[in-house]
C-alpha cells in the first residue's frame, strides 16, 4: 500500500526590506516583515516586525506579535503583544498579554481578552471610587469599610 505524503509545516512568510507591498495579506502560519506593507495582516501564527520593518492598513492578526519597527493598524494578538525599546504603534490593541519595553512608543487603548485575578496576598486591594470631590480609596464593602482621601 502506497504511503501518503504527510502534509508540510507552512514556512514562516518572509518580506525582505527591500519590499513594498499594497493589500490585505493572508498568511498561512509565522510572518516576519522586513519590509513594507500597506494593507491589513491576517496570520494564523507568529508575526515578527523588524526594525526596517513599517506595517499601514486597517488591522495587524495574529498570535503572538513582536514589533521591533512601526506599525498603524488596529492590533489583535490572540496571544501576546511585545513591543521592543524600538517600537512605534499608533492604534488600538486587543491582547491577552502585553509586555512593553522601555523606550517603546505607543498611542491608542489597550483591551486584554483574558482578565487575570491578582492573588498571593494575604491584604485586600483598595478600589478606587470617584465622587463629586475627588476619589477615595476603598476596600471592598464585602471585606471592611474604610476610605483615605487623596
């Protein structure tokens, strides 16, 4: 009996930085840009900005994304977004993660998919409740009421 090929991994997609490219890209697994894109990324895997690299359209897709260069797009990483001390982002992100370095630029509202519950400590945290002058720090009425005025 004849024995089937068995299906390749996808190769990661390259574009080198002496490319310039306008429209939507589908990517089937990694990509790392080098170069320029002018139009939306949809990648079912990794996706690597390089320094060289700058990223215009709508939205950047994919799992984890790493930005070393410059992107204005919407950002959705099903995973997590890094942006390296050389990243410039202008645009709105949806994450589970977020890991930012020092002397990273970013301009635009951060939503994370996942909420994390803080635990480990044996104090409550305060929650922070606005009033008509000014905020108070509160714990939560269930564990013990007490305020400070900032």
């Amino acid at each position: 009996m004849p024995q089937q090929p068995t299906p390749a991994k996808s190769a990661a997609t390259y574009i080198s930085s002496t490319t310039e490219l306008q429209g939507t890209m589908h990517v089937d697994g990694d990509l790392q840009v080098d170069g320029i894109v002018h139009g939306g990324i949809q990648a079912s895997g990794n996706v690597v900005i390089s320094q060289s690299g700058l990223i215009e359209g709508p939205d950047l897709r994919g799992n984890n994304i790493t930005i070393h260069g410059v992107v204005k797009a919407k950002i959705y990483a099903a995973g997590q977004l890094t942006l390296t001390r050389t990243a410039r982002l202008e645009g709105d992100v949806t994450a589970s993660a977020l890991n930012m370095e020092a002397g990273a630029f970013y301009v635009g509202f951060i939503t994370t998919t996942e909420s994390k519950v803080l635990t480990g400590g044996s104090e409550p945290l305060p929650e922070l409740v606005g009033h008509a002058d000014g905020y108070t720090a509160q714990m939560h009425p269930a564990r013990e009421n007490f305020g400070r005025q900032f």
